[in-house]
C-alpha cells in the first residue's frame, strides 16, 4: 500500500500508543505485510481496531437476535431491521431502511402419507428439546420447501439418491422412470433447488427431500442436543428455485421490486412446478424401508439400518400441500461512513439477517459480527477519524428464499456500484466452528492474506490465516475457494462486476435451516465463548479499514490475470478437443497488460484514474446478455455450477455446453470469455497510453 498519509488528532494518537503497549511487541504487534509501508499513525488506529471486538458483547448480541424465530417478512424480521439499524445509529453510522414488495411463499397446510404397502404418516415436526427451551417457540416456520406449488398427488415411490442427472442416468440404466413417480432424494453434493430441477425436467410428480444421517447425523458423530449433528426429527428448510433463473425476486427480475413497479404473471417466473417437501430421516425411514425393487448402488447407501432400494412400485406416497403466496414486505438495512475524501469510493461489508427460524449461525452469527465491526469503527469515530473512502455495512432481507434483499438492492443501486463500489466483502455464517476459511477473487488476495496474518484468531495465539494454513498442512499457502453462489455477494459478482469476498469459521454443524440452529447449540458447540465471532470480526474490521484507508484502491489486477491465464490452460488440458487457442492468447495478451499496469508506478496526476481502472475491472468480466442458458450467470470467469448450484465452476459457460455436446453454445461461450478478456486488456493498456489526468 503506497503512497499513504493520514490526519489523526493527538488524542488518538495517545489512545493508539496505550493499544501498542497492551498488544505488545509480539506476533501480533499491528502491521506487517502490505500494511508495513503505512506510517506509525494507523498502526495506532489498527491496535484500537482490534481491540475492539468484544466477546461478551457478541454474546448478548447473538442472544438478542435469537430471541424470536424472524422469517423474511414477518413482525419478528421487522423487529430486527430496527434493532440493526439502531445500533449502527449508536456506534455512528448514517443508516437508512429500504423497504421492497417482494413475492414469497408459507405454509398453511402440509401432508405427508404412506397408502401402500403399510400406512404411515409423517410427522413434518421438530419436537421441543428439554435441552433446548427455544425449540418450543409457536412462532417457528413448519417445514416447509419455499417455491413449491400448492398441490396434490399420490404416486409411487422412487429412491433417486442425491438427485444429479448423473443418479437419473444410472435409474435409466436399472430401467426405472420417474415420470408420474415421486422422486425421494437424500440432501447433499448440490443446492437442493437443482433437485427440483432435474425431478421436473425428468417428469416427476413431486419430490420429497430428506436428511440422511450418514451425511449430517449420527453417522458424523453425537447429535444435538448431545453433539452438534442432525438428530432424527430434525428438518431442513430451504429454497427450491432454479438456478438458472434470475435471483432476486421472481416477479421483477432485472428491476427493483418498489410499489408500483411492473410484475410478471407467477406462471411466467420459472418458479417450481410439482409439489416438494422436506423431510427428517425419521419421516423417512419407513418410506425407504418399504421400498423393493433393484438394489441401490454401493454409492447411494446412506446411514440408515436398512437395505437401500430404488423401489419396484409397491411403495405410494400421497403428498397434499396449500401454499400461501402473496406479496410481502422486506427490509434492507444500510449504515454508511461517508469518506473524507473519496466519499464515492465504497467499502461494502455485508450479511443477510432473515432466518428460516432462530439461525444462530445462519445468519445471526454473521450479524453478530457485523455490529461488532460496527461498535469498532464507533470507537475510531469517537477519537474523531474518518475513513477515506466510504464504508458501507449491509444487512440483507430475504436472503434465505434466493438473495432476494442484496439482489433488489444491487438492481437499483446497479449503475452507482459499477461506478462506486470499491469492493463486497461477505459474511453469512460467520462461526459453526474455529476452521477459518475464505473465497475471493484473485484481485483481493494479496491484501487479504496480509490483513489475515494480522488478525489474531479466536485463540489469541496465532493468527486467521495460520488458523485456515493449519486446515491443509500439505499446500505451501492457504488457498482462496472460488466464489459460485449462495450468499449475498452472487448479485454483486454476476451482476455488478463487483470484487468480492466471503468468509467464515467453519465447523460441525447439523443443525442447518432447522429449529435447533439455535443461540443454546452455538454456546454448546459453536462458540462456547465467543471468543471465534470477535475474531471474525477483527478481521473483517481490519480489511475494510485498509481497503478504506490506502490512498491505492488494493486491488491487484495482475493476480487476477495470472490466474486467469494459469485456469485457461487447465481448461485447454481438460478438454483437448477443444480450440482453446484463442482463450490462450487473450489470456497471455491480458497478463502482459496487467503486469504492465501493475509495474508502472502510481502519481499523484494518475491515481484518480488508475483507482477507477482497478475498480471496474471485474466489470470487465462479465458478458452482459448473460452465459449461454443462463440467467443467473454473467460472469465468465467464475460462476455458479449448473448441477451444483452453489460450487463455484470456472468457465461455467462453456463447460456447461461442452457437457451437453452443444458447439453451438460451445463457441459462443468461448467468444464471450474472449472478449471480456480482450475488453479488460484494452482498458488497461489505455492506462498506459492516455495522458495523465490534470
């Protein structure tokens, strides 16, 4: 980070060498790395930055915001806006509430029955644990699959596996259809909305989705409440829409849902067409045990005591669900730190706050640690600094039923991100466990990994980025994941060619979308004391810090390109019958403009200009009419998987033609990467050609 200087009242400064005394001269005596060119001064604001998360105080956050289950929409959501929103108030952020129209689902009614060969009728409830006085709560959502129909039928049973198209083929192979059946498949190995998609697509008539114990219950160890894995009545919610269709809400894709605005006819929103329900492995078990037919492969044998089958029709099921669909209201809450002097320069620091019920780690954790980020900046303020640059704390509605806050915020705020927004640095579930690890674009690793060696972890005694270098002691380096989809960074990635990032500290965790993901397991076996939240938010606080701080937007345009380059050449060797000259080249062409870039110095004439260049650069790499059957995907370098859904997968574009033998939408995906690659060339060898700004 070149080119820094910082105004700091004496005051500050005092504070700031009192921090130095109380971290010490040890390993995590504030900056190292990137941050070691910066003066002694914001190694000062730094110490204070760190400091600053509290354990305690994250303690009785999470407890606040568990106390009531707080479905998208409800009083109970509402009531968490307000509570957000007032603490960004307190610790002196300038907050706004955005509200959205948006169409979402709830169940009014639910059935579930095996007719034949026995009778059985499912329970769809999770029972009140003495361990667990929250589980209790009437205001919890039933199990429930958000985007099914309304519906009715009664039909066969076929055990379907994980529900992949590469599961149909081998059915095709036993000679089993699923058409006119009831598809019943495990969770695992893809967003469960791909299952819905490929039931459809292979004409089921409805499709039950249930936990298998081998995946995430007694099969991984102890279950709640004696362990952290899925118990036997434990179910998880979720969404089931497609993937590939637009995120956001599904009547106003491209638009902002705002009253008034023009809305699609429900029938036209590609949302799920048979019913679907979810199911704990108890409801199950009496299902699956009755099933006959061929043998399940080796591969599709879950934790259950009993003989998989694929069932030969003996089997029924009659499924009954009434939907209520309708327009509700949402709340985004946004807190804003104007910057000093690139007030439309943007940090932006998000997390989603709706839960399907308490979500302790899904998402309260990552709340948790927002409002911690949140009092540490306070602190700053108080002692009279200012950010440089804008910071921007996002807390995301409606999440859970498909990104659908961050996503109508990201459509109206479309053409200010492309032109503003620095960089959208994610947290969802923040801590299920003490294994840190990160996903980022290439652009955002250098500073990163130096802010991650600086930030102590929930020990205190080594740092995050020892932590996550611990988890793969064979890599010479941590490596970053690649982002796909999931959370909220999606709309800013595929949509806004935002960089971005996304973090957490992972761990055994059974108790996902349901009832018990409660504030009683995270103080059990999430983070007893929560020691791992304050971590989380140290080093969320000291990366926005710098990102906001350094005169040099720090993003690093060469490492994207490298990258890129070393990616197109793993895809050429994959695929050899692919022509990948033309990717080769571009690719090639793109590091040479890039190291170009990056080696020419920064000035004071130029900085304006090169700042911008960095941050529309993943702008660069999306292909505006979107991948090639896709409407949830514009970037062609990184997207979500089409059969994973959440995964990320590297020219999504055209490996998803070349798996269906398409040349046709082969070549245009190849020409879209192609161009964006030539785009992003072009604009940074205009960098080294057009006079310096006056």
């Amino acid at each position: 980070m070149t080119h820094f200087t910082h105004r700091f009242p004496a005051r500050l400064l005092a504070a700031g060498l009192c921090l130095c005394a109380l971290f010490g001269g040890g390993r995590f005596a504030p900056l190292r790395g990137v941050a070691a060119e910066n003066d002694s001064a914001l190694s000062m604001l730094e110490s204070r930055l760190l400091a600053a998360p509290l354990p305690e105080r994250a303690r009785q956050t999470l407890r606040t915001l568990t106390a009531k289950p707080h479905l998208a929409g409800t009083p109970e959501d509402y009531a968490t806006a307000i509570y957000v929103r007032d603490e960004l108030d307190k610790a002196g952020f300038q907050t706004e509430l955005v509200e959205y129209e948006v169409y979402l689902p709830r169940p009014k009614s639910r059935r579930v029955e095996m007719t034949a060969p026995t009778k059985y009728r499912c329970a769809l409830t999770e029972p009140t644990l003495p361990d667990d006085p929250d589980s209790a709560s009437p205001l919890a959502v039933p199990t429930f699959a958000a985007w099914s129909p309304s519906g009715k039928v009664e039909a066969p049973v076929v055990y379907v596996n994980y529900g992949l198209p590469r599961d149909y083929e081998i059915l095709d192979k036993l000679g089993v259809s699923v058409r006119g059946k009831i598809a019943l498949a495990r969770y695992g190995e893809c967003y469960r909305g791909v299952k819905a998609q490929v039931a459809q697509e292979r004409g089921a008539a409805g499709l039950l989705v249930y936990s298998d114990p081998k995946d995430d219950g007694y099969g991984q160890g102890k279950t709640y409440p004696d362990g952290p894995w899925r118990t036997d009545n434990c179910v998880q919610r979720g969404s089931y829409r497609a993937f590939t269709q637009s995120p956001g809400d599904p009547l106003t894709p491209g638009r902002p849902a705002k009253k008034g605005v023009e809305r699609l006819n429900p029938k036209d929103a590609g949302l799920p067409t048979i019913p679907i329900q979810p199911l704990s492995y108890r409801d199950a078990l009496p299902i699956l045990e009755s099933l006959r037919g061929p043998e399940a492969p080796q591969a599709w044998i879950g934790g259950l005591p009993i003989a998989y089958r694929i069932g030969g029709g003996e089997t029924r099921v009659r499924l009954a669900l009434d939907m209520d669909y309708r327009q509700r209201t949402i709340w985004n809450v946004i807190g804003t730190l104007p910057g000093s002097e690139f007030p439309d320069e943007w940090v932006l620091l998000g997390n989603h706050r709706d839960a399907w019920v308490y979500g302790a780690v899904d998402p309260s954790s990552g709340t948790t640690a927002l409002l911690e980020v949140a009092r540490a900046f306070g602190e700053l303020l108080k002692e009279g600094w200012k950010p440089r640059r804008s910071i921007k704390l996002c807390s995301w509605d409606a999440e859970e039923y498909g990104l659908i806050g961050s996503t109508e915020w990201v459509e109206e705020r479309l053409a200010e991100l492309r032109e503003k927004a620095v960089c959208y640095l994610n947290v969802d579930s923040a801590v299920s466990g003490d294994n840190f690890r990160a996903g980022a674009v290439p652009s955002l690793w250098k500073v990163t990994t130096s802010v991650l060696r600086d930030a102590p972890d929930s020990s205190g005694k080594r740092s995050l980025y020892d932590n996550w270098r611990a988890q793969d002691k064979s890599a010479a380096e941590a490596r970053f994941g690649k982002l796909g989809s999931g959370s909220d960074y999606a709309p800013f990635l595929q949509l806004a060619g935002v960089a971005c990032l996304d973090m957490a500290s992972t761990g055994s965790y059974g108790v996902y979308h349901s009832t018990y993901d409660s504030f009683r397991w995270m103080e059990k076996f999430g983070d007893p004391d929560f020691t791992r939240h304050a971590a989380m938010a140290r080093g969320w606080a000291l990366l926005a810090f710098r990102l906001s701080e350094s005169a040099r937007v720090e993003l690093n345009v060469l490492d994207y390109a490298r990258e890129i380059e070393r990616l197109a050449q793993e895809l050429a060797s994959e695929c050899p019958a692919l022509d990948a000259a033309p990717l080769l080249d571009a690719a090639r062409d793109l590091t040479v403009a890039a190291e170009a870039f990056e080696t020419e110095p920064d000035t004071k004439a130029t900085l304006v200009a090169r700042n911008r260049l960095r941050r529309q650069f993943e702008g660069f790499l999306l292909t505006p009419e979107g991948l090639p059957k896709r409407q949830d995907a514009r970037h062609v370098v990184y997207a979500p998987g089409v059969f994973s859904g959440y995964g990320a997968e590297v020219f999504s574009g055209a490996r998803y033609a070349l798996a269906r033998n398409d040349a046709e939408d082969t070549a245009r995906a190849m020409a879209q990467v192609v161009a964006a690659l030539k785009q992003a060339a072009r604009a940074l060898q205009g960098a080294q050609t057009e006079p310096a700004a006056p």
